[in-house]
C-alpha cells in the first residue's frame, strides 16, 4: 500500500523517529528524505546521510534529495518534490508545546490541504514541564489498532478499502457520530439504519481480511469531540480517516472540517487518507412523492411550498444529495419559471444552469414566462430567454407583481419569455 514515502526532515531527533517509523511499514520500498535549505545556507550533508542508515531493514532503497528554499516558503517547496517524486505516502511530525492550541502549523496544514497522497501525522511527547504528554507510537504497532470515524461517504468508503490492502492490521474499531436528533423516533430509526450500514462494513472487511477484528461503535454529539474521546479511550495506535466529511467533498472543500479539527487537537497519530474528488452531477424531473425534496431547499427561499397540481420540479443532485431545483407552473394562462435556488455552499459549480437546462427540455416546448432578477438578465439570456414589455406576461402570472404597478426596476425584476426552439422569440 505505502510502498514509496517521503518524509520531509529538518534533522532533529523527531525527525529520526519519522525514520525508524517508516522503516517499519512493511510494505514499504522506498523512502525519500527530504531536507529543505534555506536559500544561501550550505547543506549539512553528513547529517542527511547519517539519517538514511536509520532506516532498519536493508531491503528498502533510501536516498535523500536536498532542495534550497529560495522563496522561504518550506509547505510550497515539500509540495513541489511530492509532485515530482509522487509518494504514496508522506509522513510529518507535529509537536505542542506550552502556549500552542493546535497540534499542526499553518506549514502543515497547508500541505494536507494541497497534496495529492496520503499524510501520516506522527505525535511526539510535548516540550516544557507543563506540557500534557503526547504517546509515541512506533512503526511495529502503527497498525495495530486503528480508529475509522466512518461517515458513509464515497470519501470514507474508499479510505476503508485501503484498509484491506495495508499489512499488520489487527484491530478496526468502525466509529460512526450521530448528530443530534430531535426526535426519539427518529432517532430509533437513525441508530438502527446505522448499525445496519456499520455491519455490512464489518462484514466486508472480515470477508476480504478474516484476521482483523472489527469492532462497531455508534456515538452521539460533536464528531471531532467524539473521535478523540474514543481515540483516547480505546487507547488506539492510530486513527486512520478520509481527508473529507460527506459535505465536504460535495462541495470540494479540500480539507474536510471534522478532519481539520481531529488533525489539531488529537494526540494519537492520524492517518489522513486522500481520495480524488470525482463527483457524480445528474439532474432529473422530481416525482410528486419527492416535491419535499425541492422544499427542504426552498426553506431558505422564502419558505416556498410546492403544489403537486400545477408544478413540475428539476433537481440536480451531486451523487445522492440534492443541491439545486427548478420549478415550472402550470398557470391557467401559461407557464411560469420560479423557485431556482441552490444551497449557498454549492454555489459557483454551474448547478442552477443544468436544473434549468432539464426543465427547458423538459418544458420547452411551449412558451416560457419568468420574472427575473435583474443581475441575473445575462444569465438566463443564455438559455433562450428574452426581456419583454410586463404586458406580454399573462394576467395570471402578473398577479404577482401587481404591486410594483408596472416599475420593475423599482422590483428589481425584468419579465422575460422564451419561446419553443425554432420560432421567433422578439419583444413585442
């Protein structure tokens, strides 16, 4: 699984740990010592070459590759050597001391935000005779009792699988938090869908590894308060989970927030595992049964309700969430396009125009009225439609701006029409 690693060392004690730990990995191959010189400063090569005897089993390659930090930007200059070297591993050592809140430097985290591989974070005791200490975990039990906050994304689920593939697993404790609910039927009905799903994790596991043991555990609260409660708890060799939440790689967040926070307050190793953000966007007419679902959307937009007689909704959904509707009713005098809303965090990806884009083709074949606000005239312009005199609306869908009495810039809206594909569409 981690066959190449690299690991950036500045040549300090931790450093050697970062070392001996990586030896230890089974299936590793190959390890890159990195050390970054700042610019002007001549490079302590006998040291570099004295870590690399470190590592304790002669059957891996190591070679150290020396780079001068001209920029002064050492997170910058260790991602350029990962993309040159392509890891399938990097391993850092994070420290705390007596006045630090966070366990991982801004260097730190801006390398986890931008890399391309997996980051193993080593935890290593705290300076000063108020420091809390921190467990020192080597490489020969690294592996042994891993901690897996298991959230059902694609992210995490393809984090699991790799579980499968790593040597010297013998323990996963599967963890899942459960929000709270606000209701104790519901939540009944939660706790159960999600022992379910934790089962068929466990059973996976066993199926492809027999010998590991797999424990379940379903809590309740804060996620990251939760994870390190039970990381603590259990006394685990590492936590090992994806570098994204479900929303997070939704919305293409590169460093999930409940992973932001266990990576800086946890003191157990973290093993964060990067997966492409490869999502699955479709949009589709939404059936009468499902119109809760353009409601639950529509709750930040003014509260609209549907009306299973007179609307067909467009939905676009990324994977199985939905993020964006469109609404055509059905007047007694026409049709009228409303209700385009998407949910802020998944803005700026496109998603009104593909709801838009199914409810044309859906709709399209007859005319199509919309009272439009006006920064977004330009828009939908795009999509066939055109501004047109308030009196080309039908009197029905008029009604609704009856009181803007014809001043539609004083409404900051412009009617506009379009017309089926093929026919003429000019303002009368």
């Amino acid at each position: 699984m981690f066959e190449k690693i690299l690991i950036p060392t500045d040549l300090s004690d931790d450093s050697e740990k970062l070392i001996t730990c990586a030896g230890s990995i089974r299936n590793a191959k190959e390890i890159v010592l990195l050390h970054i010189v700042p610019s002007g400063e001549p490079a302590e090569r006998e040291k570099v070459q004295r870590q690399e005897g470190l590592v304790p089993r002669p059957a891996i390659a190591v070679r150290s590759v020396i780079e001068q930090d001209a920029a002064g930007d050492i997170p910058a200059a260790i991602l350029k050597t990962a993309e040159a070297e392509k890891p399938s591993l990097i391993i850092m050592g994070a420290r705390r001391g007596l006045l630090s809140k966070s366990l991982l430097g801004r260097g730190g985290t801006e390398i986890l935000t931008r890399s391309r591989t997996h980051i193993l974070i080593m935890r290593f005791p705290a300076q000063g005779i108020f420091a809390a200490p921190a467990p020192v975990v080597t490489g020969e039990t690294l592996f042994s009792r891993i901690l897996f906050p298991l959230d059902f994304s694609r992210p995490a689920n393809e984090a699991l699988a790799c579980i499968v593939r790593t040597e010297d697993v013998k323990e996963i404790i599967l963890l899942h938090v459960i929000r709270n609910v606000e209701k104790e039927d519901r939540m009944n009905l939660v706790v159960r869908e999600v022992e379910k799903r934790l089962s068929e994790a466990r059973e996976t596991i066993k199926r492809k590894r027999p010998g590991i043991r797999v424990t379940m555990m379903v809590r309740f609260g804060d996620p990251t308060g939760q994870i390190c409660t039970v990381a603590a708890e259990e006394n685990v060799s590492l936590v090992m989970m994806s570098r994204y939440g479900k929303r997070d790689y939704l919305r293409k967040v590169p460093l999930g927030t409940t992973s932001s926070k266990v990576i800086a307050r946890i003191a157990a190793p973290v093993l964060v595992m990067y997966t492409r953000i490869q999502l699955n966007v479709t949009a589709r007419e939404l059936a009468t049964k499902e119109f809760y679902i353009a409601e639950k959307i529509w709750f930040d937009y003014h509260q609209t309700k549907s009306d299973p007689l007179h609307d067909r909704i467009f939905a676009v959904f990324v994977d199985d969430t939905p993020v964006s509707v469109a609404r055509c009713k059905q007047h007694e005098d026409g049709y009228e396009v409303d209700g385009i809303f998407t949910w802020e965090e998944f803005r700026g990806n496109g998603y009104a125009r593909k709801a838009l884009d199914a409810l044309i083709q859906g709709c399209g074949r007859t005319t199509l009225y919309m009272y439009a606000v006006q920064e977004l005239v330009e828009f939908y312009a795009t999509l066939g439609f055109v501004p047109v005199p308030e009196k080309e609306l039908p009197p029905t869908i008029r009604q609704r701006y009856l009181w803007a009495m014809g001043n539609m810039k004083g409404a900051d809206v412009c009617p506009m029409k379009r017309v089926p594909d093929g026919e003429n569409n000019a303002a009368g």
